[in-house]
C-alpha cells in the first residue's frame, strides 16, 4: 500500500518521517512552492519542525494530482481548510485517514462529515491520540488510536501501513468518539493553560482536567460517542497530554492569555494553528443548541472574544454547588 501525507506542518512532517522509518519512500505535500524546495534539498522543514533533519525517504510534492493517485493519505491539513483542500483534488485515494483535530466553523461538521462529502467513495478513518510532533519525529514511543468507519476490513489495510516499531495504532470503529476526542480536548488545554497563566496552582489545573472530562462525555454521548472510546488515548489520554505542557499549542495560548495576553495580538502573531481557538466558539454554539451544559468551553469562549480571565475563573467557580456526576455540569 502506498501512503501519502497531505499537509506539511509540524505533525504532518512528524508523521511523514514517522512512516519512513522502516524504509518506506513517503510523500507528502505542502501548499507552498518554497517549503516543497526545502524539503527535497535541504532534508529540512525550518518553519514547522526545525528540529528534525527527514529521511532520505521522504520527498515533497506540490500536486494534489500526484497526491490522489497513491491508495491511502493521511490528511493533516488545518481543520478549517481540509474540506478545501479535498475539494481541490481531481479524484480521492481509497482511504482518508485524518490526524486533524477540530470542529468546521460555520457548518458545525465534524472533519469526517466534511471528507465524506468532499470524498464520497473513499473509507474514512480517524487517527487521534497522545502525540506531540516532534517525539513523534523522533522516534519516541508514541500510542494512537486508529478509528476506522470501514470497520474491520480498513483496519486490515491501514494499521500495517501506519504502524512502526515506535508507533502503535489501537483500533475502534467509532470514529466520532474519536474525532470529539481531539476537539474538545483542545478547547480545554486552552483553559488549562490560562490556570498555569494565572499561576492557580496544581490542584486547579487537576480540578479542571476531571471537570473538562466530564463535559467532553456529555458532548460525545450526545453526538453518538461511546464512553469508552473517550476514556481512551484519543479521549483521556489526549487530554492530560495537552492539558500539562507547554509544548501544545492550545496549553501555551491560553498560558499567554493568562498572563494578560489579547487573544486577537496572540493568534495573529502565532506560526502555528491553535486549532482549540476555531473550535470553541463552533462547540459552544452546538454544546447550547443540543442542551448539553459545558461551562468551561464555554468560559473559553468568553476568554477568547476578549473577557477578562480573572473574572471568567471567578465565575466559573460561583456556580451553584452540586452533585458530581449532575448532567447540568
């Protein structure tokens, strides 16, 4: 089977080099002329991921043409730009795994609603987990969960393809739990990381993961989720991963904002996506529209038009006293 990975940034490269290290050749693709350039020439990726020198193995394209003749691709563009980018290809691999992690703004779709629209005859699958590119593209021990909507047949086909002697897919056929998994846990690293910002302590940062968890499983049993799928490595294990480093992206923006940072400064300043800043606002709006009480992303929400962080942590804990396991948060 041969693999493709279709976005160039700091975890499309990580899996990219990943994949090469049993030999295989990898493509992959990157939007820009100049970054296919560098990757080809200098083995580099300067912008994204400057710590890795890539394998030999892998080489860099700027054709989604050469990109959907290959059987598979792991598509690893920006959640909001993914359902552009699918559109733009002349035809679709047989299977689409995607690494993104976010809700579409505007629409409220899942990223697997919006490839099967964009890729109708493809299998979707869903790779999502504990995972920080540069580990990854170093070769550290790395566990995913590997969701596959064609079931056990996709399963057969993609995890030898994708697994490595470092890189271990785990396999489930909900690929919604999957994909919640890695949406919400986003929104709630940003208010982890506004705890750490606030300097709170370790308790208030603990206190927030089990609260944060909690609402994650109201959304995804509500959306058709299964519980055990969220308290796995794409659910649970995701969370405390990115809810306790500043190496996640979404933890060192809500550090800065904090510390007294502008959302609207931090995010045009910022090279990388925090993915959790697009989808808070799409997830509060669906967590008010379904019923489903998500008091902190909501208050992330607040954070990130502008609301003073102090005062949504104050408000956050002025909420009525109640039972633990109450639906209403």
């Amino acid at each position: 089977m041969t693999v493709g990975v279709l976005g160039a940034g700091a975890w499309g490269t990580a899996l990219a080099q990943m994949l090469a290290s049993d030999g295989r050749d990898v493509t992959i693709w990157a939007r820009e002329a100049e970054l296919v350039e560098e990757i080809n020439t200098a083995r580099t990726n300067g912008f994204y991921l400057p710590s890795v020198k890539l394998d030999e193995r892998v080489r860099a394209t700027g054709s989604l043409a050469e990109m959907a003749q290959l059987d598979s691709l792991l598509v690893v563009t920006p959640a909001q730009h993914m359902g552009a980018v699918l559109d733009a290809m002349p035809s679709h691999p047989r299977d689409l795994v995607l690494c993104s992690k976010g809700i579409e703004a505007g629409s409220g779709r899942l990223m697997n609603h919006v490839a099967k629209t964009c890729a109708p005859n493809s299998d979707i699958a869903v790779l999502s987990g504990p995972t920080f590119a540069h580990e990854v593209a170093a070769g550290m021990p790395t566990a995913v969960t590997l969701a596959c909507g064609g079931g056990e047949a996709q399963w057969s086909r993609l995890s030898p393809a994708i697994a490595r002697q470092a890189f271990r897919p785990y396999y489930t056929d909900d690929i919604v739990g999957a994909e919640i998994g890695g949406a919400v846990k986003n929104v709630l690293a940003i208010a982890c990381g506004v705890v750490e910002g606030l300097d709170l302590g370790q308790n208030a940062r603990a206190a927030l993961i089990a609260r944060g968890y909690a609402e994650m499983l109201r959304f995804g049993e509500a959306l058709g989720a299964r519980a055990e799928t969220l308290a796995g490595l794409c659910g649970l294990g995701d969370l405390v991963l990115t809810c306790t480093s500043t190496s996640s992206r979404n933890f060192s923006l809500g550090k800065a904002l904090g510390e007294g940072g502008k959302a609207v400064d931090l995010m045009a300043n910022r090279r990388t996506v925090a993915e959790g800043a697009h989808t808070a606002p799409v997830l509060a709006e669906l967590a008010a529209r379904h019923g489903i009480a998500m008091p902190i992303v909501a208050s992330v929400y607040d954070l990130l038009k502008g609301d003073d962080p102090r005062e949504v942590v104050q408000t956050l804990l002025s909420r009525p006293l109640k039972a633990e396991q109450d639906s209403a948060g």
